[in-house]
C-alpha cells in the first residue's frame, strides 16, 4: 500500500470532514474521478494546480494546508530520531 503525501492525508481529512465524496471532491475541483481516486489512493501524485483546485473547492488554503503538512513531516523527522515535538 502506498504511503500518502502528508497534503493528500490533509486534504482527505478535510474532504470527510465536510462530508463530501471523492466523486463531489473531484467535480468540485476539476479533477477527473480516475485521477482524484489515483491521487487519494498513493498511487499518483497531486499536481500543484490540483491541489489549488481542491483547497478553493474545500474553502482551506494551499498555505493552511502546506503548513499543517510541514507540521507533520517535522513530527516524523522528530519520533525517527527520538525527540518529541509540542
């Protein structure tokens, strides 16, 4: 199974938080279903104007969504190397 991108994982997180389906997800922003499903699978990477798309679609912004994104790998690199971040 492949590992998500953490953008993809935020992006999939505020997709059901939302309630919206992928299908509504994917109209919503442009993205053909195939591809969107491809994308939140692991098994394609998500252009920069996908990701755009998907943020104005989902009202977040691509900075809100990069930052938490940021966050996330910063905790990986952290609980790799034993330390903790707060």
């Amino acid at each position: 199974m492949p590992t998500l991108h953490p953008v993809v994982e935020i992006l999939k997180n505020e997709i059901a938080k939302k309630n919206y389906t992928w299908e509504e997800a994917a109209s919503g922003s442009g993205i053909s279903p195939g591809r969107f499903e491809k994308i939140m699978r692991g098994e394609r990477d998500m252009k920069v104007v996908e990701e755009e798309r998907l943020c104005k679609f989902l009202g977040i912004s691509v900075y809100f969504v990069e930052r938490l994104a940021e966050l996330e790998r910063e905790r990986q690199r952290a609980a790799l190397s034993g330390k903790t971040i707060h």
